[in-house]
C-alpha cells in the first residue's frame, strides 16, 4: 500500500500501530534514501562472520525484510530472531516470511525485557534513534553482551551534525529527497511534527562514542548518504 499516513492533520505523536505498518514497507522505500543499498551492505558484511548455526538478532525487525533478505543472500543454516514491540508489524512479518518459506521466530516485546544471547550477528536498522538517550547506551551494552567473541552488531541510524550551518543544508537535501519521492510539503512538515522528541538523532562521534563505550573493540561506518549512515561494530 501507498504511504498516506500523513496527508492530513496529525492528532498523536507518531508511534508503529496499525496505520504505519500497513504502508510501511513503503514508507520505508520512499523516506529513507538508498534503504535497499544499506540492507544489501549490512547483509553482504553479515555473511563475512556467519556460519552455519549462528544465531542472528534484528532488533525493531518491522516486516522482517532484512531477515528475510538474508536468508535469501545465505547458503548457511540460520536461527533467525525479529524482535519488535508492534503487534501489527509482526503479523505482517510473520505473514511475509511464510510467503517467502523463511523460517523465523518472532517475539513481541520491548527489546530490553529479551534475553540476548550468542549471537554472531546482531542488526538494528534505525531502532536505536528511537531509545531514550539515557536508555540507548544501556541497550547497546545489553547487545554487546548477547554477542559472542569476534560478533558484529550492523546497525543504521538518522545523523545529526555538530555544525549547525551544515546541519540544516543536509535536512534541506533529505526534504528534497522526499519530495523527488512524490512526498508534499504538507506529509513532510506533518510526520517532522510527530516525530519530534521521538527521533532523536546522534551525531557520528557520539554514535562511535557510545559503540566503544559498551566495550566494542571497533567501528567503521560502511555507508553513508547525507545525514543517515551504516555502521559495522564488531565485539
């Protein structure tokens, strides 16, 4: 289905209910730029450090595509984990990895009430922007720890820049993304408003600051496109 989530006056803050996971397959498409080149990259490095067996972990899964995508791109044997907090997104992940033969299990519940453990990789494709900042570092040790030794934990997230002049040229280019995308000037100012104080947005260096604060022993970002980046963190 059409993203139309937006089109009319918003009446709440923006959350992933019923509405949003309906169409968000193609909100994603269309408000994230190059999403399907940062998905192809987090798998291509995932594959580096699987084998058979590995246990993999994405947090905020949505519709599972990145799971489904990897199982696809994977000659190995895989006990694939989608954790989400949305009822609504994980039926139609459940709906989609069924159609597409993938076996995964799935597991409605805040991500921090889920036991993390040996995992080989973990992934969270613009999860952790939507944390608390004084819950986000906590979250990142708890994934650090579910890793096993030599683990990776690939995730992508929304940027800020330090520079406030540059700041506001890299959301100008993301506007003019969106409506290259088919996006009015209404949907746009209409989802800023809903997500504001809900996305709440790193700058690269305390993306790093926060990865090598949890114990990781290295991070490199693999992709980058404006104001939203890949990273691949390894244990």
């Amino acid at each position: 289905m059409t993203d139309k989530v937006f089109n009319k006056t918003i009446s709440k803050q923006f959350e992933f209910d019923e509405e949003v996971a309906s169409v968000f397959d193609d909100m994603l498409d269309r408000s994230v730029p190059f999403y399907k080149e940062m998905q192809r990259l987090s798998i291509v490095f995932a594959n580096n450090f699987l084998e058979n067996g590995s246990r993999v972990y994405d947090l905020g899964c949505s519709t599972a595509t990145t799971l489904i995508e990897l199982s696809k791109n994977c000659n190995k044997d895989l006990k694939l984990i989608g954790i989400d907090n949305s009822k609504a997104m994980l039926e139609r992940a459940n709906n989609k990895s069924k159609a597409f033969g993938v076996d995964i299990k799935f597991i409605c519940n805040d991500i921090f009430d889920v036991d993390l453990k040996d995992a080989k990789v973990i992934f969270s494709n613009y999860t952790l922007q939507f944390i608390r900042p004084l819950q986000r570092e906590k979250l990142v040790k708890k994934i650090y720890d579910g890793l096993t030794e030599g683990g990776v934990f690939i995730f992508s997230e929304k940027l800020v820049s330090q520079n406030s002049i540059l700041n506001k040229q890299l959301i100008d280019e993301y506007y003019s993304f969106k409506k290259a995308q088919g996006y009015s000037e209404f949907e746009i100012s209409q989802k800023r408003e809903a997500l504001e104080n809900v996305l709440i947005p790193y700058t690269e260096d305390e993306n790093n600051k926060m990865i090598k604060d949890a114990g990781f022993s290295h991070c490199e970002m693999i992709f980058k496109w404006v104001n939203f980046a890949t990273f691949i963190a390894i244990k």
